[in-house]
C-alpha cells in the first residue's frame, strides 16, 4: 500500500518533468520517484470506491513528454559521465569501483531507453532482457551489456576493451535518440 497523497504528488511532479533517484536497499540504481508512476499505470484496480486510483492511473498514460525528454537528458548524461570515471579508474587497480561506474552506466542507458520507447521502468530486476524485447534500442543490447559484465576483470586491457564496448552503447543510445 502506498500513500495515495504521496504518489499523487508525486506523479504530478513528474508531469511536470521532475525526476528523482533516492539510495534505497533492493534498488542498486535508486528508486525513482518516476517508479510510482509505473507502479499506477501498470496496477490492476480490484476496488476504487472513489475512483481516486483510476484518476492516478488516468495521468500515468500517455507517457507524459516532458518525462521522457527529463529522463533521456538525465540519464544519457549519467551514462556518460559514469563512463568518464571508468576510463579514469581503469588503471587504478579498483575494480568494484569501476564495475559500480558499469552498472550506473548501463542503469542509466536502460533508463534512456525505456523512457525512448515511452514505457515506464519500475526497477532494475530484467531491465536489460526488457530492453530488449523494445522496438528502440541499440543491436543486441542484453547481449552486449552481457558481454561487458562478463569481460570486464582485473586485467587492464580487458577492461579498457569493456569500457570501448560500452562507449559504443553509449554512443549508439545517442545517435537513437537524435534520429528519432
């Protein structure tokens, strides 16, 4: 059960193309405040007395475009800036810390691509394979996110060639995003 205040209000910040992230255990990206939004429009209504939850529901579709350009500028900026700090910690021989930078990064891109494909994302678990299945995204996007989590290890040009594999994600994400 959620505080229906607090998801109204938060849904109409969304609207409005206010996007959140808070450190919460279960979510290893963050919990979005935009979750709500897809926890409404996804939700089965067995009893709304009132209608209050078919009026939330009502906003959560279409997927509001101010949200979507929020998300694609945050998160394509996330993706890259995480990039940054992985060609900068590659050598550094700190590897949790540069697979924390890969998961932001591909966290991020999955963001970008949900929100491109107008679909809300309400957490990380399967985020990649549903990618995936979307007519918008980059050629063999869980294969190639598998690829660099199953590269990427101590030694120093594997993980520069993760990191290229990754840059080439990025890369391609962006060019998605301008083309359509």
């Amino acid at each position: 059960m959620r505080d229906t205040n607090r998801v109204s209000q938060v849904i109409d910040d969304c609207l409005k193309g206010s996007v959140t992230a808070h450190y919460q255990t279960g979510h290893p990206h963050a919990y979005l405040n935009v979750m709500y939004m897809g926890e409404v429009s996804i939700c089965k209504i067995l009893a709304d007395p009132t209608n209050q939850l078919a009026a939330l529901k009502a906003k959560t579709q279409p997927y509001p475009e101010t949200l979507q350009e929020a998300i694609m500028k945050w998160f394509l900026f996330e993706a890259s800036f995480s990039l940054m700090f992985v060609d900068k910690a590659v050598h550094q021989d700190n590897l949790s810390y540069v697979a924390g930078h890969f998961f932001r990064a591909i966290s991020s891109l999955n963001q970008v691509l949900f929100a491109k494909n107008k679909q809300y994302c309400i957490n990380e678990k399967k985020a990649v394979m549903m990618v995936d299945q979307f007519a918008i995204k980059p050629v063999d996007y869980k294969k190639r996110v598998d690829q660099i989590f199953t590269l990427l290890s101590k030694d120093e040009n594997q993980t520069r060639q993760t990191a290229d594999m990754l840059r080439d994600l990025v890369a391609e994400t962006e060019k998605i995003l301008q083309s359509k």
